[in-house]
C-alpha cells in the first residue's frame, strides 16, 4: 500500500496530434506496467479504449492510468486535445498536481497549448513543458524551445537537451557538463539552478556565498519554484522511438510534487450567505472530502465515478456523505482504472485518484465527505466555456422519445459542456456543444452506444430581449364571478441594466400597501414574462422591475390576482421601453494554411465579424481571432473545410450580447407574430 507521499498526479494535455496518448502508452511499457507499447492506429492503447475513440483515433474523453516507478504511484490523466473537448481538459485539472502540456515538435505551439497554460497559471498548478516527436524534427528543436520561452515566458527552462540528433536526451539537473544538439549541458544547468535558487531566500543566500549548490539539496526550493510558476521544465521525448521516456518517468518520480508538495486545491464553504474559501489538507487521518471529476457510463458496472481524495480516506464499504444533501451511501465497489480495466482496491488515500460504480445519487462536482457540517462544501474550479454551438434532435422511431431524453442526460452528466435546452416556444429539444465536433461525437454515440436514432437540424440561435428606456406602469386586475372576486393592484418601474447584469427584482413598497405575503407573487408574474418575452418570444434579460406601489382588497386580494397584475403591468411597461433583441456574439479563433487567409477575411467580412488579431504559428498557419455573431456561422465549419481544402479548424467560446441589426429584429418580431395568431 502506497501513502500520499508516493503519489505523483499528473494530467497530459496539448493539442490534438501532440502525442499525449502514445507518450503516456511509453511511460506505462517503460514502467513495465504492459508488455507491449499499443499503438493509436492499431486501437491498442490502454488510454484511448472507448470505440469511438478508436475509430476517429484522438482521445475524446478523460481516462486514467497508473504506473509505479522508483517507489512512486503515478496517476496519468489523458486528455482530448481538440478544442471542442476542452471542458474535459478543464474539469481533469482539478484532479491534478502537476500539468504537462504535450508539444509537436513538428507544429510548435498550437492554440489549445496556449489556452492550457492560461488555464494552469490561473489556478497556480506546476507545469512541465514535453516537446514530444523529436525525432520527426530533430533540426527544429532549438528553435522551438526559443518559441516556448518567447511564448511562454523567461520561466521556461531545459531540463533536459537532446543528444545524438534526437536519439537520445541529457537531463541538465543533476549534470553539469556534457555534448548536447544544442546550447551546452553546462550553461543549461547553471540557469536552471539559478532560477530555483531565485524561489527560495534560504537557497539564494546558501547560493551566494558558496557559488554553487548541488542538486540534490535543492528539492524543497525546486517545488517551491514549480508551485509560484517560477520555473516550467522544457523536457524532450519521443514516444515512438523511446528517447527522454525513461528520463521523464525519473523527473515525474523525483521531481513532480507529491499532495503534500503540490498547489493544494480551493474548496469554497457556504455559512449563510457568504462564502469562505477554505483547503483541504491531504492527511489520510483527517475527515473525508472527495470530489468526482468525471462521470461515465460503463455499459458493464453502470455509472462509473472517478474522484479525487484531497483529504482523507475512502474504504471500501464505508458509509460516506454525497454532495449538499448529504445523503448517506455505502462504498461497494472501490476501483484503481487502468484506462478499461477496473482493479478492485480496498482503499484510496488522501492525495490518490480512484473510482467508485453504481452510486446513482453522485454527479459530476459531487462532494463525497463524512460529516454534516461538511454538506455545502464545494470545489473552486475554472468557469467552464458556455455551449452555444446546437442541433435541435427528434427521435426517429415514435416511441423512443423516453429513452432520447435518459441518453441524453447520461451525455451531459460524463460532459460538463454539453446542455440540454427545451425550447417551449419552438417545441425543440436542443442539445448544445461547444463545437461542430462536440456534436457528432455525441450523435454517433448515441447511435452507436445507445441505439437511438436522432434526427438532428439546426436550433434557434438563443436570441434574448431587453429594454432601452425607463418606464413606470400600473395594473389593475379585477375579476368578480359570483363567488370570491380576484383584486390585485401593482405599480411597477422598469429600467435598462448594464449588459450581463440580468434581472433584479426590488421590492419598494412601503405602509403595507401590498401585503408582504403577496409580493412574491407579483414576481412571479414578472418572471412569467421574463422567461416568455415580449417581442420574439426570447427570454428578457439585464433589466430591474421596482415595484412602487399598489392596492389590496382585504376579501379578495388572492396570490392569482397578483401574479395577473405583475405580468399585466411588465407587459405594459416594457411594450413603452423601447425593447430590442439581442444576438450573441462569440470569441472565434480560426487556423488556416497561409495561402487561404484572403479567402478566410473576406468570408468573415461578410459574416459581420470584427477580426481583431491576425499572427503567424510555428507552422506557418495564420491564427485569426474575431468576433462574430453567432447566428452567422450556421454553415462555417462546411464553409471553412471547402476554402481551406480541409485544413482550416476554429474553435468559439461566448462573449458577450449585442443588439442585432434592424432587419433581423423585424424579421423576428414579424415571425413571433404570425405563430402567436
């Protein structure tokens, strides 16, 4: 059994076709944990095991493997590399001690490289550089550890050169001298030494009056560096050929930071209105917080939760505490993955990645604890990017409507970036991704895996509305019937609020005008419109209603008469505040061969979009950053393929909304007419 010091989590991230899954399947046959290193193309790897990901021969989702070496218990963590899949990245980095960004020698860096060390120096995580395929660029090498320093800043150092054209590696560290392709051993350990000693004053001042220090005395500086970012290791490997793979599996055993190293990782406790930020600590003896990273469905064990222990122990056949209900359930099945393959375990200690099956109550960001107290407790991650990118679905087969429903939820509960929409208005259930890509991975699985047929159009873009102009109303319902009448009276104002702000109810009654019991119901009116809207049927956003005034009846004055007059009263105001409807614009970064950059600009031209940024990559491909309207790219990604011969990608992510042109806003309002006669 190992303990929390031995652990070493490590999660693999980079762009697609970096190598991330063969580097991985090398550092397992290094360690001897296969007799055979698989291969992407023969669908052999331990990581890459779900069919699809097979068959398009990229990782598509979080999987994890384990390897041992020097004493140590190395959790690896693979991750998708294409943009659409970057939640997964995202979730996968709470998990993690230590990031590694895989770069193609080939390509250089590549936009999602760029994106996960912003994400990675945001939470403060270490991160070590791997420039993997260096034999296919030998050549190219000291030009690419210039474009990581240039990129990635002065921190970036060598931990490693390569030697003999790329066969091989020297690790800088530990020598002091020796050949390399290029720089020199000599002057490579100097700056390395010296940017640790940089970290730590003690280790500055032990430096300085003795004008070396060896290696060996300075791990505790070493983590501190890789902790405050001061340091980011440049190693280089070949999966393929096998140089600088024993040499990793050595730092991660010797230098990655263990739990107790390591960036610990923020949790955020409730008490009352506020929130606290708070730490685990990763002692095996203290009380139990667990949080699952990720979720699947094995077709074999059912759901499959995998979790992080930051403090404590998880036992297999303990009873444990699930999320903010802190509903009590019993650890039966306590496994270690080794990608597919589940190995039963009797224990996960603080620090250790594991999983737990057929615990219908845990979701993804469940917190698994062991005391009351501990019920509202919640992991601090990253803001995960907002799916725009849609396709509303129809079951083929009549019929098949209940299983669509419950397959897709199991879709959204493994990927925390795709979202189910039910449009009442449209009558659409849209399933909602980050990508072109996103989607028909999701399609085919629930073709392939799940059996349900789809029939799949594209939704309405998620228009929204909102008001231009403060304006007061008042409404007056009166119903009487025979029986008990119905009286309710409201005056209520309205007014335009900054853009993102979103809605605000503020009640200002004073005397007893409404009683205080009724209010809630005239925000409930509100909000009925609110989600209706006024104009195009699209929901309203970044206003305030005030309600000011209004009357009662001491005998008829019911919480259905309120609910009336509030909707009555919003609908008058806001039809008097100029209302517009709003467009979502969304951040666009395209990557195109060179030759197709005029062809790319005047498309986007005529799409509305405002390209702001326009660079060269280490490939030699333009990267373009824009805004654009969403609605304008219903066919892009046809359109990109057919301009760039196939070679063009792009990815979005939200932004911010916009009032949409005239025409369209006419066109919507007329459309919303003619369904609502």
């Amino acid at each position: 059994m190992h303990i929390t010091q031995d652990i070493r989590n490590i999660v693999f991230t980079g762009h697609t076709g970096a190598g991330k899954t063969s580097l991985i399947e090398a550092l397992l046959f290094q360690a001897g944990e296969t007799t055979q290193q698989g291969v992407i193309e023969k669908g052999n790897t331990v990581t890459d095991c779900d069919p699809l990901e097979q068959q398009h021969q990229h990782s598509l989702y979080i999987s994890v493997a384990t390897a041992h070496h020097a004493g140590c218990h190395i959790n690896l963590i693979d991750t998708p590399g294409y943009p659409d899949f970057q939640g997964q990245v995202l979730t996968a980095l709470s998990a993690a001690d230590t990031v590694v960004v895989v770069i193609n020698a080939v390509a250089g860096i590549e936009p999602m490289s760029r994106k996960i060390m912003e994400w990675a120096s945001q939470q403060h995580l270490p991160c070590v550089v791997v420039v993997n395929r260096i034999d296919a660029a030998p050549d190219k090498l000291e030009k690419c550890l210039q474009e990581i320093t240039e990129v990635f800043g002065r921190e970036c150092l060598p931990l490693e050169l390569p030697v003999n054209h790329a066969a091989q590696v020297v690790e800088v560290y530990d020598h002091e001298s020796g050949a390399a392709d290029f720089s020199s051993v000599a002057a490579a350990h100097t700056a390395l030494i010296e940017q640790v000693v940089e970290a730590n004053e003690s280790a500055m001042e032990h430096y300085l009056e003795e004008g070396t220090v060896p290696a060996a005395e300075l791990h505790e500086a070493f983590e501190q560096a890789l902790r405050e970012n001061h340091l980011v290791p440049v190693c280089f490997t070949s999966a393929r050929t096998g140089a600088g793979i024993p040499e990793l599996l050595d730092i991660i055993a010797k230098l990655a930071p263990n739990p107790l190293e390591a960036t610990p990782h923020p949790f955020i406790r409730h008490q009352g209105e506020k929130t606290v930020e708070t730490w685990a600590v990763p002692d095996p003896d203290k009380p139990l917080l667990a949080h699952v990273f990720h979720v699947e469905f094995d077709p074999f064990v059912g759901k499959l939760a995998l979790l992080r222990v930051h403090q404590g122990s998880l036992k297999l056949g303990s009873q444990v505490l699930v999320g903010a209900e802190g509903k009590p359930v019993k650890i039966a099945h306590l496994y270690r993955l080794q990608g597919k393959e589940r190995i039963p375990v009797t224990q996960a200690m603080a620090g250790d990645i594991c999983a737990v099956a057929k615990i219908s109550e845990i979701e993804p960001d469940t917190i698994l604890h062991e005391r009351h107290e501990d019920d509202g407790i919640e992991i601090s991650g990253m803001t995960l990017p907002t799916p725009l990118v849609g396709f509303a679905l129809r079951a083929k087969k009549r019929g098949d409507e209940q299983k669509l429903s419950d397959v897709l939820h199991k879709l959204v509960a493994e990927d925390p970036c795709l979202r189910i929409e039910y449009d009442t208005a449209a009558n659409e259930t849209v399933l909602r991704g980050l990508g072109d890509l996103h989607l028909r991975i999701a399609l085919e699985r629930m073709d392939q895996q799940y059996h349900v047929e789809v029939e799949a159009a594209p939704p309405r873009i998620p228009y929204r509305e909102t008001i231009t102009k403060s304006v007061q109303a008042q409404y007056r319902h009166k119903k009487q019937s025979g029986g008990a009448g119905q009286f309710g009276e409201v005056q209520i104002e309205v007014e335009p609020l900054e853009r993102g702000a979103g809605f605000e109810f503020v009640n200002r009654i004073v005397g007893g005008a409404i009683s205080g019991s009724l209010i809630p119901a005239v925000e409930k009116g509100v909000r009925q419109l609110l989600a209706s809207g006024a104009i195009s049927g699209h929901p309203l956003m970044d206003l305030r209603v005030t309600l000011l005034d209004g009357k009662m009846h001491s005998v008829d004055s019911k919480e259905i008469a309120f609910v009336v007059a509030g909707r009555k009263a919003f609908m008058q105001a806001v039809a008097d505040a100029s209302p517009i409807i709003l467009e979502p614009l969304v951040d666009l970064e395209v990557t195109v061969p060179a030759t197709a950059m005029g062809d790319i600009s005047g498309d986007l031209a005529t799409r509305r979009a405002q390209i702001h940024d326009a660079q060269a990559d280490a490939a030699g491909n333009m990267v373009i950053q824009a805004k654009i309207p969403l609605a304008e790219l219903d066919d892009y990604a046809s359109r990109l393929n057919s301009l760039t011969g196939g070679e063009g990608s792009w990815a979005i992510q939200f932004s911010h909304y916009e009032p949409t042109t005239e025409k369209t806003q006419q066109a919507l309002m007329a459309q919303y007419k003619a369904a609502d006669d």
